[in-house]
C-alpha cells in the first residue's frame, strides 16, 4: 500500500483548507496547505461560465507551480460557486469578486422583494494522482435567507438555508453539520470513495467485506 497519506491543497482561502482537513482526517489523509510566497500570491483564474473548465486550468497551474510533489498522494484544487435561481445562476463563478464587493448584505438587498430565493451552491474539486487528473462535483441546493445569521463558516455561509436541514443557515452549524449538506463536503466524499474503491486510503480495509 502506498503509505504516503497527504494531500497538498493549493488554496489560500482557510475555510476551504479547514473544511477539506475535517472532511478527510478520519479517514487517515491528512489536507496541508500549499505554502504561497511574495513570488507567487495566488493561483490566476481564467474567466469562464463552467466550473469545471476553471478548477482544471487552476490544477494545471497548481502542478506546475508545486513542481515536486513525490511524497504526497496528490495536488488538490477547488473552484465553487454560489448560483441563484432569480438572475439564471448569477454570481456562479463570479462569486468570490462579488462577495468581495457586495457582500451578503448586498445578496440581500438585490433579492428584496423577490419571491424565489433559490440557490445552489456548487463545488468541483481536482486532483492530480499519479499523473492523472480527476474531478469530483458536489452540489447543494437551498434558499437565500431573509437576514444573515450565524457566525461559523466563511463567504456565502450565512445567507444560505440547505434543503433538507432544519432551517438554520449553514454559518449556524458547526462544521461537522455542514459537511453532511455542503456542496464541498459532497465532492469530498467522492474523493474518499474514490480512494477507498482503490484501496488507496491509509485506512482502507484490504481484507474481504463482511
């Protein structure tokens, strides 16, 4: 078995770092972050509309500026975004420079007044594995709240009410509660169950199933 047991997540948003070491910790994979410098800040992100054209430019990038990753099981990137029903998916993947300047209370503002409040929160995370890069998506639908509430959580977290809770926001849960409904966390667990079908978690049962 491959014993090496870390990914190297190259991100420099510490929700995301945070959530992706919660998701994955008990299943023995450790998430470390991908130490940025003066020379190399951020990962530039292409425009475009699909989700899953942007993590793919960016763990490109992502390879090539790690360069060596030999003692990892891999590099992992992540691109998400926010998308509301009433302006056909807008901020999508645009989200990140609209939060920055609007903020939630700006979501809020724009949707007063209007009747359909549904969002979906989407998340596709790459990963480069021994040569090879995969993709697992996740996605979680839900409601813009009324007013922002809760303190957990980063970004959207306090204005989003996940179908299927029991009405809080997601900033309202902690993050053991979020995972079970977070786009991310649903993408994390492909990535687990990609591992584990392979044998590949530290973990991994390689005995017969009972």
């Amino acid at each position: 078995m491959d014993k090496k047991t870390t990914i190297l997540f190259v991100t420099s948003n510490l929700g995301k770092l945070s959530e992706a070491k919660i998701a994955l910790k008990p299943f023995g994979i450790n998430v470390e972050a991908f130490q940025f410098n003066e020379e190399i800040s951020e990962i530039q992100e292409i425009q475009s509309s699909n989700l899953h054209f942007v993590a793919a430019d960016k763990l490109t990038k992502a390879v090539s500026i790690v360069k060596d990753s030999s003692d990892k099981i891999g590099v992992m990137v992540e691109d998400a975004g926010f998308f509301l029903e009433e302006f056909n998916g807008f901020p999508g993947v645009y989200s990140a420079y609209v939060h920055k300047t609007l903020g939630n209370q700006g979501i809020l503002r724009t949707l007063n007044g209007v009747e359909n409040r549904s969002a979906i929160f989407r998340c596709v995370i790459g990963i480069y594995l021994n040569g090879k890069e995969i993709f697992f998506e996740g996605l979680c639908n839900g409601q813009v709240s009324k007013k922002a509430t809760g303190k957990n959580g980063f970004g959207y977290d306090p204005i989003f009410i996940p179908d299927g809770g029991d009405g809080r926001t997601f900033a309202e849960m902690n993050s053991e509660e979020k995972q079970i409904f977070s786009h991310r966390g649903k993408a994390l667990k492909k990535l687990r169950d990609y591992f584990e079908e392979r044998n590949q978690s530290p973990t991994s049962n390689h005995g017969s199933e009972s």
